[in-house]
C-alpha cells in the first residue's frame, strides 16, 4: 500500500505513474506480444460458458434500462475490446459493433470473424478521433481498462461524449482495496497487497469510489453488479492461492462452476444478487452501469 495514494473521489491510484509514452510502449510491445495478459491459449467448455454467462447478465441490464421506442438493437463500442467475446455477442444480436485495442491478437485468436469490427492503434487517440467525428453508440463497453489508465477520469468524461441519448456506458473493473482484501490482510492471510500490480493496475476502485467517480465526471450510477467472491478462498488454508499459487487453478475452476451454476438460474434474480453482492463489497469485479447525466 506503500506505493498508492489517495484521489479526492476515493479510489486510490500509483503515486508514481509511467509516462504516457512508457505505458504505450508497454502495452504495444509486451503486453500482448510477450502473452502477460490474461489470455490463455485454450478455455475449457465451462470457461466458455461462463464468460458468455457474464456478458448476457449485462445485456439484461441494458434492456432493463431501454425503452421500447430505443428499439431492439443498436450501436456498440467496446474499448479494449481484448479477445472480442462481447463483440461476437452484441453482433449475434444484431447489433452494429465496433472495438478497440492496441494490438489484434485477442480477437484474431478467439473471435477472428471479429476482425472487420476492430480498430487497432492507441485507444485513446482512437476514442478522440471518434469523439471529433460526433460519433455516438448506445452502448460504450469498458472492460477492465480503467484501471489500466494513467487518467481515469478523462477517459470517464470521454466516454460521456460517446453515449447517445438514453446510452448506456458499462464500465468493469477489479474489486480493490476491498472489504476483502483489507481484511485478509489484517488477519494475515495474506502477507501482501497483492493486486497492487503497476505498470497494469495504475488506479483502484471500489464498490463506493466506482459510484463516487462516476457522478463526478457527469454519469447517473444505474446499477452496479459484482461477482463471484473467490478471494473468500484466502480466508482457508488449503484454499489460499496467494499464500500457495498450486491451488489457484481449483480456485478459479470452482469459480467458473459456481458462477455457471447461478446463471441458470432465472435472470433478473441472477442480476439482483449481484447487486446486492456488489452493496456489501463482494465480488472479484464489479461492473458499473451508466447514463450521462445530460443526456436524458
């Protein structure tokens, strides 16, 4: 904890931030080529199922949020669309996609009929470009790339400029210096802030600085979901993947099963849990649902 500081909204943020040029340069030469994402060569069936499972529980809060005269479908952009699984999603659905990343390799290895809705390049000159252009979507996915910026804030506001009337910004980010987090640490469970990781994570959010942030860059907080909790496996020994890394592959594979298992389950119930879980701190993600508040 050393190593952060507090911002005025609440989230804490690197005391020391890269350049802008030395995190481009990270991202465009490292990141992916050296494979230290979190892309893994092959997903299990279940890996799979879960991670649509996700993105359908998000769907459902954006028809939640639309009126009837919003139409069926509309106009997505993902930003960092990484292995472009919500691209392939919003696009089964009709929808008219497009995404951006630093490099194609996420998308032309798991979703290459992708690759026509991919703009590769600096996102952040990318997302400027559209924004001069009066480009707007209904939907602005942002999945774990806040956290990654060195200016959280201006891309928020950024993004604002991109949503049209009634769009919906879904913004996704880790769960950190969480209720958790702080308490696993306090108990000595854990013997480090471990998802203290620059040059990646650069800002972190929580349940109540992600609500705190939003508003004062201009959105109303719609609704915010979290996920399942599988840093409550710290809080057991033989369950501990910080405290022993050969246990981290069950951790997450019951993850996956328990979060397939939920998603069975009927959707609105699913999507109220994971409301309630997000309130009380709980989750590894939390995923925040937007509206400009000037645009109603």
């Amino acid at each position: 904890m050393d190593r952060l500081k507090k911002h005025p909204l609440g989230f804490w943020e690197i005391a020391d931030k890269p350049t802008p040029a030395e995190l481009q340069r990270y991202y465009a030469e490292k990141y992916y080529q050296e494979a230290k994402g979190s892309y893994e060569v092959e997903y299990s069936k279940a890996e799979l199922a879960y991670f649509r499972a996700k993105i359908e529980q998000r769907y459902a809060v954006v028809y939640r949020y639309r009126s009837i005269s919003d139409g069926d479908v509309g106009t997505m952009l993902d930003v960092g669309c990484g292995e472009g699984y919500a691209l392939a999603f919003f696009r089964e659905h009709g929808w008219r996609v497009k995404g951006f990343d630093f490099s194609s390799a996420g998308v032309e290895s798991k979703n290459p009929d992708c690759l026509d809705a991919l703009v590769t390049g600096d996102v952040f000159g990318l997302l400027q470009a559209e924004i001069s252009d009066g480009k707007v979507y209904d939907v602005v996915w942002l999945q774990n790339v806040l956290e990654h910026v060195i200016d959280p804030i201006k891309l928020l506001e950024s993004l604002r400029s991109l949503l049209a009337p009634r769009g919906i910004a879904i913004i996704t980010v880790p769960n950190d210096c969480s209720l958790t987090q702080q308490c696993a640490l306090e108990s000595q469970h854990i013997d480090r802030a471990f998802w203290i990781a620059p040059p990646d994570h650069l800002s972190y959010f929580d349940y109540y600085s992600l609500a705190n942030t939003a508003r004062a860059t201009g959105y109303d907080c719609l609704d915010i979901l979290g996920d399942f909790p599988v840093e409550w496996f710290l809080f057991h020994p033989g369950s501990n993947y910080v405290a022993n890394k050969s246990v981290g592959k069950a951790a997450h594979k019951a993850r996956v099963e328990i979060e397939n298992l939920l998603h069975k389950q009927k959707t609105e119930d699913v999507i109220r849990f994971w409301s309630a879980a997000a309130k009380l701190g709980i989750g590894r993600d939390i995923t925040a649902f937007l509206r400009s508040s000037e645009k109603h």
